[in-house]
C-alpha cells in the first residue's frame, strides 16, 4: 500500500514522503479498510511541527480519519459488511491506501455523501459532539463563545449549538470568515484579528458574561475567557493552536503555557463555574462505546441535514502539502480532505 509518511518535523514540503508499505492484518474487533481519501486535522500541523505529545516516533503515518470502503471483516465485528462505504476514526495512521481500525471507530455512510463531508464527521464533528452534546448538553438560550469557529471543529460547534438555540459569538480572524461565520448563522462574529475578544463579549452581551466557551486556541485566550464565565459557565479546553508558531523548548513556549492559567478548585467552587478537558484519543483508547455513540449520531445528523459541513478544500495525495500549508496558515474555512 501507499502511505505518506511523516519523516521530519519542519516544513509540509518535506516533512512528508511517499513510501509503500505492507498492508497491515486485523484482529478479531478490527476492520480493513481501503481507502478513497483522509481528512486534515490541526493535530497533523501540530504533529509536523513536533508539538504533538501523542504523535508515534518517527517515521510514522498520522491522520484520524478515512472514507472508504470495508475490504476484511474482523470475526467480533457484526454491524459491517465487506465492500459498504464508510467513515472511520483511526488513531494515527490514515494517511494511507489501506487503513486497520477498531470496528467500533467505523460506521456506515450513504454513497451520496462527499468524501470531505463524510470526513469532516469522524473527528471534528465527532469532537464537537462529545464536547457539546454529550459532556455538556448545551441548552436552549445560553450564551455560547466558540473560538477559531471557522474551522473545521468551530463549524460543527456553531451548527449544534444552533441546532440546541443557543446564542453564538463566534471568533475568527479576516473579513472571508466572518462572512462565513455569518452565514452560519453565528449571531456575534468577532474578528480576533482586529478587535479584542473581552472587550466584544463585554459590550455585545447583555451582562458581558457567557455561558459556555469552546478554546482551542489555548494561552491566554484561556485566562481572559475565564474571566467571561457566569456562574454556572463552563469552559472547554480542546487545543493549543497558539503553540504552533512557538519554537519548541523556548520562552516563547513557556510563556504560552502559564499563559492559561492556574486554577485552584476552590476558585471554581466559589465562583460556581467548571473547567474541562477533551482529548479525543484519550476517549478513543478508554471509552469506545462513547467515541461510537458519537459518530453514528454525527453521521444520523448530517443524514437529517442537521450537520452540514462545510469542505474548504479537496486535494490530491501528491498535493499534500499544499493542503497542509492552507491549514496551518490560517486560510481554511471547515474541512480539508486529500484523495487518493
Ligand atoms: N482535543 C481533541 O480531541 C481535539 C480534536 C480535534 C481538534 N482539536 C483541536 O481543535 C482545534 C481545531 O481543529 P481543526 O482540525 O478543526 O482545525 P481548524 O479549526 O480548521 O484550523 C485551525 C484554526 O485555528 C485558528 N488559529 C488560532 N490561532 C492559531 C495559530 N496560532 N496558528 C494556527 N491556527 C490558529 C485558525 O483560525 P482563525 O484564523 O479563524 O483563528 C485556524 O484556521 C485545533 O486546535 C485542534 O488541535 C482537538
């Protein structure tokens, strides 16, 4: 099989090369699948850059997420059959012809659906949800702050938490997006790139405050958002965007993590307000049935129209890092997605 394996950290250009490998076997709880295109995902970025803490040593073959086709069963999985078009999670390993994954991380898709709109559901919408439905249960009327909601995660934050009748404000940087963001149908879109995100929330709540934040971002966006919390707010944290352009190991790094914050808990208790974390991968290896229980609702709700995710870019394989570049630049709008 083909595989665009990650070499080097450094530059999309050369970080990664084409290599063939064996196909890999399954096991028992496993499926085989071939693959017609993976997803981008920020991690990859991070990945590159030797930010990414999960990342295996290299060489290694990342990605999350694969559309394709069953090509082997393994004997405990019961609810696919060879040759069914699917989605799938992957821990690491998608960039690749031929991709093994637990059963449990693969689901089912209709033929009409778009490799980058299958894509965008196995990981970012599959995130969203987790942090959205399932941890938080957002409610009708509550004041919803969603970072970088241009993106590919911040585009399923801002269609479920409309989905809940939330209110949004929603950050991103450059007119394009805010334009995107509108169309959304985010009720505040704030330029971070040009206006402080505090002082908009300030003036564009009614109490300045907000109920939930989504950051992804991370350092100080962290801090100030804190800050904007009423009681009974919630934050969740699910990235460190804001780490990608640090040089490893610097000041600049160092300062970037105690930007966040330090929170003791009976700061939280006083004030009535919940810090929480996700990391998808974590709930991959521990929780299984959770990371299904998402993805079959993720892939229910862009069936009922619900979830519309929006692809910002289809690349071929040999165009890699041309879609990797566009998403670490800050230029992409939802999902990238690289053929085969
Ligand atoms: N914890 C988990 O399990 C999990 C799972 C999936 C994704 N994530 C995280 O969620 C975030 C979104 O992931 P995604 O794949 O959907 O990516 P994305 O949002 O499509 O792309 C990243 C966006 O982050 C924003 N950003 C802010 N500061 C940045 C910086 N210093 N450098 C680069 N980008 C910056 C940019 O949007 P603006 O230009 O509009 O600011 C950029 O477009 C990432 O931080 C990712 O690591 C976490």
């Amino acid at each position: 099989m083909k595989a665009a394996v990650l070499v080097q950290h450094g530059e999309a250009a050369t970080a990664f090369r084409l290599q063939e490998h064996p196909i890999p076997t399954h096991q028992a709880d496993e499926v085989l699948i071939a693959v017609d295109a993976f997803g981008l995902n920020f991690a990859d970025v991070m990945a590159m850059r030797g930010k990414y803490q999960d990342c295996p040593p290299l060489p290694a073959v990342v990605g999350y997420e694969v559309v394709g086709r069953v090509m082997a069963i393994g004997s405990e999985v019961t609810h696919l059959v060879v040759g069914q078009r699917v989605v799938a999670f992957t821990r690491f390993g998608a960039y690749a012809t031929e991709v093994v994954t637990k059963g449990k991380a693969v689901v089912a898709i209709p033929d009409h659906f778009s490799n980058g709109v299958a894509a965008a559901l196995a990981t970012q919408y599959c995130t969203a949800y987790y942090a959205a439905a399932y941890l938080l249960q957002l409610r009708p009327g509550e004041k919803v702050l969603i970072h970088a909601a241009a993106g590919g995660v911040g585009t399923a934050l801002v269609q479920l938490a409309k989905w809940r009748g939330c209110t949004i404000f929603g950050t991103a940087s450059g007119r394009e997006k805010i334009h995107y963001l509108l169309q959304q149908g985010v009720d505040f879109p704030i330029d971070y790139s040009q206006r402080n995100f505090v002082e908009a929330i300030q003036t564009l709540s009614s109490n300045g405050k907000v109920d939930v934040i989504f950051d992804s971002i991370g350092g100080n966006s962290v801090r100030k958002g804190m800050e904007l919390l009423q009681a009974g707010g919630k934050m969740v944290c699910y990235g460190a965007a804001v780490l990608a352009q640090t040089p490893t190991i610097s000041v600049k790094m160092l300062s970037e993590g105690l930007g966040f914050g330090l929170y003791h808990p009976a700061q939280l208790m006083m004030r009535s307000i919940a810090l929480l974390g996700v990391n998808m991968l974590r709930i991959a290896d521990e929780q299984p049935d959770v990371l299904q229980h998402c993805l079959e609702n993720c892939v229910r709700l862009a069936e009922e129209g619900v979830f519309r995710p929006t692809v910002g870019g289809v690349f071929h394989y040999q165009d890699l890092p041309a879609a990797i570049a566009l998403l670490e630049n800050r230029q992409s709008i939802g999902k990238i997605v690289v053929e085969w």
